[in-house]
C-alpha cells in the first residue's frame, strides 16, 4: 500500500524480504497506491504534520513549501509525493537524482514546470555537485542562471521559474549538504511500520487484490514483513499464490505460515540469507567477534551483500552486533535458531576475529 515505486532502487538479488522495488512491485504497487493522506496507513506523526502544511497552503492559495522525506526504502515516500499534488491539485513530474548528471539537466526540467508543479525528486543525494548548486537558487528565489558560451565570453542568462514544490527523498539523509538541507520548507523521517499498521495494509491490499484474507493471516503475514508496506505487500502476493493453488484460496494463520515456510521467511522475517550468516557466526565462530571478511566468506557471499543487505535487519532486530573487534551475535540470536551459547564467549577458538575485524 504505502510504498515506493521508483527504479532507482531496483532489486537485484530478487529477494522476497529485499526492500528494493522489482518491476512485479512497480506494476502492482500504482493500483494499491492510496490517493489522499486520509487513506494513507501509518506513519501518524508525518501525515498530521504534513496535513497542517498542505491545507495552510490551499488556504493562502500559495504553493506548499519544498518537502524532504528521509527513511529507509518502501515506507511511502512515493506515496506521499503523489498525495502531496493530489492534495495540493496539481500535476506532478518524477525523475531522480542519478538521472540529472549535469546543470543542463535539470534547468530543462525546470524551465519547463508550469506554477504549482510538484517535482519529485527520488534519490536527491546523488544528484551532481553542479546540479546541486543550481537547485539551492532555484528552490529560494524561483530562479537560475543558464550559462551560454565558454570561458572568459561565458555569460549568464538569468531565467524566471514558476513558483513550485520541490519533493525530495532519499534514503541516506546524513549525505545531503547543509545548505540543500535547510532550504526545505518541511522534513519528515518515515519510521518503520509496526504489526498493526502493517495488518491494516495487508486487509487493505488483499480487499483491492480480491484476497480473502482472516485477520490472524494478516497479522502472521505482518509479523513477517520486517516493518515495511512493501514487503508486506510482496508476502501477500506470494501467500495469495499459495492459498489459490494449495487451500481453497481463503488465507488464514495456517496457510500464510506455510507458504512463508515455502519461501524461507521466518517468523521474524529472516530470510535464508539472514540465518546463514547468523549460523556462520554461531556456529563456526561461537557467536564472535569475527571480522566481516571472514563471515562473507563463510556464507560464499561477497563482503558487501552482507554487511549492505543482511547486516542491516539483523542489527535493527537485535540479533547481531557490530564491535571495533568484528561482528557479534547477541542473546537473541542463540534463542532465535535456538542454539546454547558456549560458557564463557569468545570466538570457538578460530582467532579470526582480530585478523580480519572491520
């Protein structure tokens, strides 16, 4: 339901938990899609907020204030750009910071915005320097500079923009400079959905996908769905698949458990690539310290996939740590793939953990 669909995060390790949109949740992501804050799920404290500045906008009869939204991939930030110019009825224009290399790039977008347009920009930290430095101007004064010719007869030809809202998100917040930072109007962090949130998306989703679902199906299928409406929606689509060839196609506690069980999605939403490494760390290294390389090894994984896409949950879940000696499982993970942690810790005897820690 509330999830992004731009391709700038496009999935390539095609996993059922990744957060990455692949081109099947971009299809069907445009038909779940809410079309006003009133039917967007979660994100409470965002949406008021957000709710305050649109209609303080409508009122003044002005256009609203450039928006920033920051947080991890699948929470909405695409939703909430397109109910943004729902709201504020106005058209919209998508692109993303990869796509605008150059100056030129952007002054064409620009230049061609009519007054009220919303122009959301997905990825805006990976906008170029130069790009960048043409933005500052044109969010604060509606105006840029088009540079024409080169070198000491170079001039600038200042050009008037409409007034518009610029959209901006990104999932690295921390990368943006200062001053592109600080000329945003209004900024929201998109925080992780809780169970029953992502019930109430799941119940939502399966009414438009014409799923019928139990509620304790729902909420097996949210306990799975690591806090994200994307992923949510991704284990419905599979579960539905299930319950239609396996069941009598209703989707209840039983059913949605087993077809997770087909897929390798646990009950807290492990994948396998999750519990292989927790099983490298715990059992091949007694839980740690043991330094990434070393781990990415043990799992025949490259050094990246694990610390970019499994190391991130289970750090959020509890499950593993990250020390100056190398990585550590913690209590949770032992009761997790319900092993007994040797007495007094350490690293099962492999020294690994101070050659290759990072």
């Amino acid at each position: 339901m509330n999830w992004d669909s731009t391709p700038t995060d496009t999935a390539a390790d095609g996993r059922l938990v990744g957060a990455a949109a692949d081109g099947e949740d971009q299809a069907v992501e445009a038909a779940l899609r809410p079309k006003s804050l009133a039917e967007f799920v979660g994100q409470e404290r965002v949406r008021e907020q957000l709710d305050l500045v649109l209609k303080a906008a409508r009122q003044r009869g002005a256009t609203a204030d450039h928006v920033l939204l920051s947080g991890a991939p699948g929470l909405g930030k695409t939703t909430l750009s397109m109910i943004i110019a729902s709201e504020m009825e106005a058209p919209i224009r998508i692109t993303s910071g990869p796509a605008i290399q150059h100056a030129g790039d952007l002054a064409a977008i620009l230049s061609s915005l009519q007054e009220g347009e919303v122009l959301f920009l997905d990825e805006i930290h990976r906008m170029s320097r130069p790009a960048e430095e043409m933005l500052y101007m044109a969010m604060e004064d509606f105006r840029v500079d088009v540079i024409v010719g080169k070198g000491p007869g170079a001039t600038a030809i200042p050009l008037e923009l409409p007034p518009f809202t610029l959209v901006g998100a990104t999932t690295r917040a921390g990368l943006l400079p200062p001053p592109l930072r600080d000329r945003f109007g209004f900024t929201a962090h998109m925080e992780f959905y809780g169970p029953a949130e992502l019930e109430r998306v799941i119940s939502r989703s399966a009414e438009l996908l014409d799923v019928t679902i139990e509620a304790d199906g729902a909420g097996e299928i949210a306990g799975r769905s690591r806090g994200t409406p994307r992923i949510a929606n991704r284990l419905l689509r599979r579960v539905r698949d299930y319950a239609q060839v396996k069941a009598d196609g209703i989707v209840t506690r039983e059913i949605a458990a087993a077809a997770l069980k087909v897929y390798e999605v646990d009950g807290r939403g492990l994948d396998r690539l999750d519990r292989a490494v927790l099983e490298a760390l715990l059992k091949l290294f007694g839980g740690g310290p043991v330094g990434l390389s070393t781990l990415a090894v043990a799992v025949g994984e490259e050094r990246e996939t694990v610390e970019e896409v499994a190391e991130p949950f289970l750090v959020r879940e509890g499950l593993l740590a990250r020390t100056p000696r190398g990585r550590v499982a913690t209590p949770a993970a032992w009761a997790h793939l319900g092993l007994t942690p040797p007495q007094g810790g350490g690293t099962g005897g492999t020294g690994q953990g101070d050659l290759f820690s990072t």
